[in-house]
C-alpha cells in the first residue's frame, strides 16, 4: 500500500484537526426514511451550529429544492446529494452521490427501476408479517410516510411501532424486518461499479457511505477499493457511527493510499435513528471544498 504523503493529504487529516467549517454531509429527510421535512432538516442543522450540510435521501433527489430553499433562509450551505441503494457481490453497499444532475437521463432511469423496486416490495413485506402473526396492513405503512416518499422497511418499522408490536425500530427491525427476519423481503438494487459511473456521468462526486459498516466490508476489501479507485470512486465515508476509531485509521490510511477524498456524515434521520445527531461526525473544510470543485467539472 502508498504510504507517501501526496497532494491531496490535508484532506485526509483527522477531523478533529483544523475545521473551520462544521459540515455534514449525510443528512436523510422524510422523502425517505427520515423524520423531518427537508425544510425541518435544515432548521434542525442550523441549530446544530452546521454550517453545511448535504441531504442525502435513499434513491430519491425529491427533497433536495425544498432543502436548498430553507439552507437560504437560514444561512446553511445546503448541497444537493442522494445515498443509492447498490450491489456488490450479492451484499447491499450505500452509494453517496453528491451534485449530480437529477435529470441525466440514465441516472434518472436507474433510479427510477429502484423506487418501483422499493414500492413493490413494501407490499409483499406486508404479506409476509400477516403470515407470521403480525397484525399490519399497507394502509398502516402508507399512514406512517409523506405523500411521495420512497417507501421502505423503515415505514413498515413505524407502522409496527404505532400498531403497539414493537417499542421502536431497531426492535421492528432485530426482531421482523432484518435480514433472516420474517418480514424480510430483497428488492432492486444497482451494480456498485454501475452507480459511480452514473453518478460521475451525471456530474456528481460519488463516495462509498460507511464501507467498513456492517455487511459491506464483506465485500469492500482494499482491493476492490483500489480497483473502484481506478474506475472513478471519489472518496470514502469514513467518519460515521459504524465506524470504531481503529477502523476509521485503516480508512484513513486506505483513503490516502488511493486519493480518494476523505468524508464524515452523522447519517441523521431525524428520530428514526439513535446516536446519529446532526454534526455527531463531519467533514474537514477541505475536503468539502475538494467536492464542491468536482462538481460538474467535467472530470467525469
């Protein structure tokens, strides 16, 4: 592995050294499986003292308007992203997209195969708790979303929680909707190598959310970093809640071995998550500049 130090290392720094800037670049609203609106979102990340954030909803570009609007309002830097629901060697991997145009066509199409996937889905969730015992319905989950969110389990966990099943989600989720689960069903996701090629061909900087987090590191070995390195990755999550400090160095030094620009995000969805407050991990000034500057370059 590179150990030399190149051009892009104070990027790579720790991110408790020399922020200037309190950045946040994984943020989820209620156009997915977050709790607040977008507009609550940004209310939330200003009372948090950030001074940028990135909405990232799953598969879905919907609330980034009404985000960058309230980032407006209340003088927080509000950049536009997404977290794609990919596949690597048969084990789901969370793609970040970040400034990628919504209306480029192939991305836009992708997207779209993976959010009838994901509606699809929730009814035959639904089918699979009724034949395990679990009293809930599809109106139930449709209850617990806005109108033209991306469903997901997570609106099946709610709907579990407000029917009295379980106390919370992760119990929704440990006890009926995990994987091995009775309530659980697979859905469409998008080959990795596939989505960093969208992203980047939609003018976006494509980073790979918490790697080294559950399942993914099965299959997010340094080798294949190295080889989506070679094929257009921009950059790792590595400051995230998965994340223990041991691997968070191993990261670092991955990261820097292969340039790839280094990024923190709480990964909030509002309270539909414990232990992620808004600004719980963030991104250097930096590094953030370091993305701003890929955006729509033309590099990809």
């Amino acid at each position: 592995m590179v150990s030399s130090v190149n051009a892009h290392a104070s990027i790579l720094a720790p991110q408790e050294h020399n922020v200037s800037m309190r950045i946040d670049l994984h943020c989820h609203s209620g156009v997915s499986d977050g709790t607040d609106s977008p507009a609550e979102l940004i209310v939330a990340a200003a009372a948090a003292e950030l001074d940028a954030v990135a909405i990232t909803d799953h598969d879905t570009f919907a609330g980034v308007a009404e985000a960058k609007a309230a980032g407006r309002v209340h003088g927080v830097e509000v950049l536009g992203g997404i977290e794609i629901t990919c596949e690597s060697g048969g084990v789901t991997v969370h793609l970040l997209g970040y400034g990628a145009d919504p209306d480029h066509t192939g991305l836009a199409e992708a997207l779209r195969v993976v959010r009838q996937g994901r509606d699809e889905r929730v009814p035959r969730i639904v089918a699979a708790l009724d034949a395990a015992g679990v009293g809930v319905t599809l109106d139930d989950v449709l209850d617990q979303a806005r109108p033209g969110t991306t469903l997901g389990r997570p609106h099946v966990a709610d709907a579990l929680v407000a029917n009295g099943e379980v106390s919370d989600r992760q119990q929704a989720f440990d006890r009926w909707l995990d994987v091995g689960r009775p309530g659980y069903i697979g859905h469409e996701k998008i080959d990795l190598a596939s989505g960093i090629a969208l992203v980047r061909a939609a003018g976006g900087v494509a980073v790979l959310a918490h790697p080294w987090g559950r399942e993914s590191r099965t299959v997010l070995t340094v080798r294949a970093i190295a080889e989506l390195a070679r094929a257009g990755l921009d950059g790792l999550e590595v400051d995230h809640q998965l994340h223990d400090a041991q691997t968070r160095s191993e990261l670092r030094r991955v990261a820097l071995a292969y340039d790839l620009i280094v990024t923190g995000g709480s990964d909030y969805h509002g309270t539909g998550k414990v232990n992620h407050d808004l600004g719980c991990n963030l991104t250097t000034e930096a590094g953030y500049r370091m993305i701003l500057r890929r955006v729509g370059s033309g590099r990809a």
